[in-house]
C-alpha cells in the first residue's frame, strides 16, 4: 500500500496535479506511520518525497513544458557535420558505446532501443539501460537549441511514469549535440539532464560531457 500511494503521489506530481498530489501525499504519510517501517520505500524514493513536500509547502509544482511544434526540416547548417541523423545515431552506439559507459559512469550501459515509441510523447532518439538506470537519449546532428528542452522533457516525463513497472529505478536523461547555445546548455544543467557534445573524427566519433 505505501509503495502504491508513492506512485500515486508521484504520477500526480509530475504531471502538475497540485490537489491530486497534496490529496496521495497525505494518504502516504498516514499509512507510512502506520506501518513503521522505515525501508518500505528506497533512499531514492524518499529524496523524492522530500522534493515533492517542498512543492506542496510552497503551493507550486514545476510542470513538465514543451511546444508541440510540427518538424522543422534540417535546411543545411554549413557548421554542422555532413552525417544524416540515422548514419549519426549508428556511429554513436558503434563508435562510441564506450565513451559513453565512461561519461555515464556506467560500465554495464547497453542500447535498449533505436526510435524508441514513448506513447503520446512521440518517439526518443535512442534508449539505453543499466541494471537500474533508463537513459532516454535525444541526438542532433547541429546545435541544440530551445527545442531540444522541450523534447528530452517529454521523453523524460514518459520514462519517469514507467517507474512504477520496476523495469528501472531512475531516470537519466541525455542529449547529443554538436554544439550547444548558451542558454539551452544552462538549462538542460538546471533540469539535470547529461549534455553530450559530439566530433565526428577519422577513428569514428569523439564524445565530451559538458
């Protein structure tokens, strides 16, 4: 039951539902002093709780955005290197599965999922797991930019309300680009997502954690 009212709690939270949340978080609380027992839920969970009942003391839950915007076509950036999306997206897992377990600090990362459908979120550029962490991945061939937020939000939210089904225990989300505007950098940071800037290189591709 504590676990279930956790998710609840959860789900309503991040999908900005202030009564719905405030309504589950105080069912959790009661039935977790009736249970008296501290591990009923991880370490990670409760951090969570502690986020959540900072929301609700101030009145204020920070929503998931982003602009449905239909898709703008790639029109040629001369600074952006000459790969297309799909030869890039082969090149990053082939060339650069290593970098990545180094930059993610995870040695048992392996790809899950190219394309991968989140539902009514639309679809994440690659999806890669460890024995606990989802790692949703959105990759650009040129600059991120404000659109790039929007996205890795969504994809983030949906993998996040799969937690529930404890095929993983967090989330990760991460972004490839081969550069990034200043303002898009600073606030992927600010939502903890991992900035991945790439080089296409003679020995494949050169993967950098900003």
């Amino acid at each position: 039951m504590v676990e279930a009212l956790y998710f609840n709690t959860y789900h309503s939270f991040l999908l900005g539902n202030l009564h719905d949340t405030k309504m589950f978080f105080e069912f959790l609380v009661d039935e977790f002093k009736k249970r008296k027992n501290p591990e009923a839920l991880s370490k990670k969970q409760l951090q969570e709780l502690k986020t959540i009942r900072s929301a609700l003391q101030t009145g204020k839950i920070e929503r998931y955005e982003w602009v449905n915007a239909p898709d703008i076509p790639d029109t040629g950036n001369p600074s952006a290197p000459d790969i297309k999306q799909p030869d890039l997206v082969r090149k990053i897992h082939f060339k650069g599965l290593q970098q990545l377990q180094e930059l993610l600090s995870s040695p048992d990362l392996e790809l899950y999922d190219i394309e991968h459908p989140c539902g009514a979120y639309g679809t994440v550029d690659m999806v890669y797991r460890s024995h606990d962490v989802s790692f949703p991945v959105e990759v650009k061939r040129h600059e991120g930019k404000h659109d790039l937020i929007g996205q890795i939000n969504k994809y983030t939210l949906h993998f996040k309300l799969q937690l529930h089904l404890k095929h993983y225990d967090e989330v990760q989300p991460v972004t490839i680009c081969n550069s990034y505007n200043q303002h898009t950098l600073t606030e992927l940071k600010r939502l903890s997502v991992i900035p991945v800037k790439y080089d296409i290189t003679d020995d494949g591709i050169k993967l950098r954690r900003l």
